[in-house]
C-alpha cells in the first residue's frame, strides 16, 4: 500500500477472551499502523508513551492509546479500519466500543477515515452506527445460496460418511439444505454432521423431512440426543468451554469433565478418577465443540490440542433464557455459576 495511506485490521472472537477488550484492539491497531517502508523508527508519539509509562512502571490506560491512535491516524492521508465480527465483543461492555467508533469518527475529517465493520444486525450496533453509515450490506439469503450449494456440494464429494450414499440422495440432501438455509452457514455445517451419520439412505430421507429450522432448535436436537450417562460430563465440559479463563487442551477438558463439584471429596486423589474418553467427547457433540487450531500433523498428539466452543451461537444458546424454558434445560450455563462450579473443581 502507498505510504500515504495506512490499513490496520482487528478480529473479535468469543473464545478468546484477550480479543474482547477495548485496550487490547488499540494495541492491535496501533502497532499496525505504523509500520511504513519509508519510516525508520516508531512515531515520536509513540515514542514518548513507551517513555513516560516505562518511568513509573505502568501501562497506559485506554483513554491514553484513544488519543495516540487518533495521533497516528492523521500523519496518514487516508487510512482503513477493519472491525470483524463486532458482534462478538461482549454485549455488558460493548458501549465503550461503541461511543469509541463515534468519536474516532467525529475526530477525524471526512474522507481521511474509513471504518468497516462486520456484524450481525444486533440491535445496539445498529442503533449506534446507523446515524454513522456511509452505506451498509445486507447479506441476504439469496446473495449467499451460490456459495452454501458450493460448499455442500465439496462436503458431500469430500467427507467419507457420505460416500455410502447414492447420487439421488446427495442431490436431494444438497438442494432441502440449500433452500432451508436461509443464508446460515452454521445451520448447513451442523446438518451436515447429523446426515454423515445416517447408516442409510432411509435414515437420510427421514432426517431431511424432519430438520430443525433454525440454530436453537439444531443444538437442542443435538443435546437431547446424548446419552443419560454421558450428560453430566457434556455439562460440565460445556461449563469449562465457555467460562475458562484460558482455553483448555483436550486432555484437560477430559480431566475436568469428571471432577465433582462436592466439597465432601476435597483432597480425593485424582489419580484414581477415570478420565472421560476423549474420542467420546469430541464424537458425542462435534457440532458444539470444535480445536482451535486445525492440524494435520498426526503426530501431534490430539489430547495436546486446544478446544473452544464450535461457534458464538453455541454459548449465546447455553446461556440464553430460552434453554431454560426448553427440553435442554439442564445444559444451561451461567457465568456465577460455571465459576463457581470451576473453583470447587480446581479445589477438588
């Protein structure tokens, strides 16, 4: 890019909590835009923020990086923003984003700022950035239908538990998901993991006529689906998946999976509880639970292997007031409890 102009880009993610925090993006942000062929060192003004925090053993607070960033932005003639997935920013502190895209905006003069934002249309963003909005896309359903028959067509011919299926039977599964999508990507990717397993190509016509017809309704699906004994455990991995301060390894989320949360077995060996079958994790609920990294070295163990939440839609489903109303009420989190039920784990 021309040295006039300057580009910086920052992704906000559920499952990582570093990546939901306002000073973490200006960080980000900041340190992006600096870094022109032509300049030979930092911005003096970053310069002098290194300098005065460095003096009295601090960091600076997150009004001091508002005003660098603001700084650094107009030494550019024009410079490029990118917010992705907006939405995922927690919702209790989200204002502070926010009112921050506002003012950056009212900071700076017409046509020396550009900001994108990537989002669902979640009514507090729309309320804020509304007024803001040079222009805005919607991506309707039938903007997207090319690419969802695109990527079921590469699943059907890609994965192994669809090839015992007929030609006739792959076309039909193809076009009800396509059509039922709506424009939801997640909604396709978990139908798709529930028609593998089909044994037969009855089970597959059978599970096309009865398709859950939006997201809640697929998770609820899933969850009624596991087995009695193994629901404890699912509980509590989910607990541990969405709360855990850091993302926890496979194996450890196995560990933590078939600890009590009594206080009467404090100081229990640990060595003689049973670990909880890693395979059967991941088999039990592969539409909730995902790695966060994807590898195809096999001899990186897999117990090694970090674990997340398959989608922000899993944890807005286990915390949301409709599981608790529903047949999936005993899988519902929140977040006092999933701490407190992870402090009497980490005691145990």
């Amino acid at each position: 890019m021309n040295d006039d102009y300057g580009l910086a880009y920052f992704y906000f993610t559920f499952s990582d909590s570093e990546k939901q925090k306002l000073d973490i993006m200006l960080l980000s942000l900041i340190g992006q835009l600096p870094k022109r062929p032509s300049d030979r060192g930092l911005p003096a003004a970053v310069v002098d923020l290194y300098n005065s925090t460095k003096a009295i053993g601090k960091s600076a607070d997150t009004s001091t990086l508002k005003v660098l960033l603001s700084q650094i932005i107009k030494d550019f003639m024009k410079t490029f923003i990118i917010l992705d997935a907006l939405d995922e920013f927690p919702k209790g502190t989200r204002e502070s984003l926010l009112s921050w895209i506002k003012e950056l905006t009212v900071d700076h003069q017409a046509g020396s700022l550009s900001i994108l934002v990537t989002s669902r249309p979640e009514a507090d963003i729309v309320g804020s950035l509304q007024p803001l909005t040079a222009f805005s896309i919607s991506l309707q359903s039938k903007t997207i239908d090319p690419d969802i028959r695109t990527y079921v067509q590469k699943s059907l011919s890609g994965k192994g538990g669809f090839k015992k299926f007929p030609e006739e039977i792959k076309n039909e599964i193809e076009d009800t998901l396509v059509v039922r999508s709506q424009g939801m990507f997640r909604w396709v990717d978990c139908l798709l993991r529930i028609l593998e397993a089909c044994l037969a190509p009855d089970d597959a016509r059978e599970a096309l006529r009865k398709l859950p017809k939006d997201l809640d309704s697929v998770y609820t699906r899933i969850l009624e689906s596991i087995d009695e004994v193994q629901r404890i455990y699912i509980q509590r991995a989910m607990n541990w998946l969405a709360f855990s301060a850091v993302p926890l390894t496979l194996g450890q989320l196995a560990e933590a999976a078939v600890i009590e949360y009594d206080v009467e077995k404090y100081g229990e060996d640990p060595k003689t509880r049973a670990l909880f079958d890693t395979g059967c994790l991941m088999s039990i609920c592969p539409s909730l639970i995902s790695f966060e990294d994807v590898r195809d070295d096999e001899s990186f163990p897999q117990e090694d292997r970090r674990l997340r939440l398959a989608h922000f839609s899993v944890k807005e489903y286990l915390i949301s007031d409709r599981v608790a109303q529903g047949p999936s009420a005993y899988y519902r989190i929140s977040e006092d409890e999933a701490n407190l039920r992870m402090g009497h784990a980490c005691l145990s």
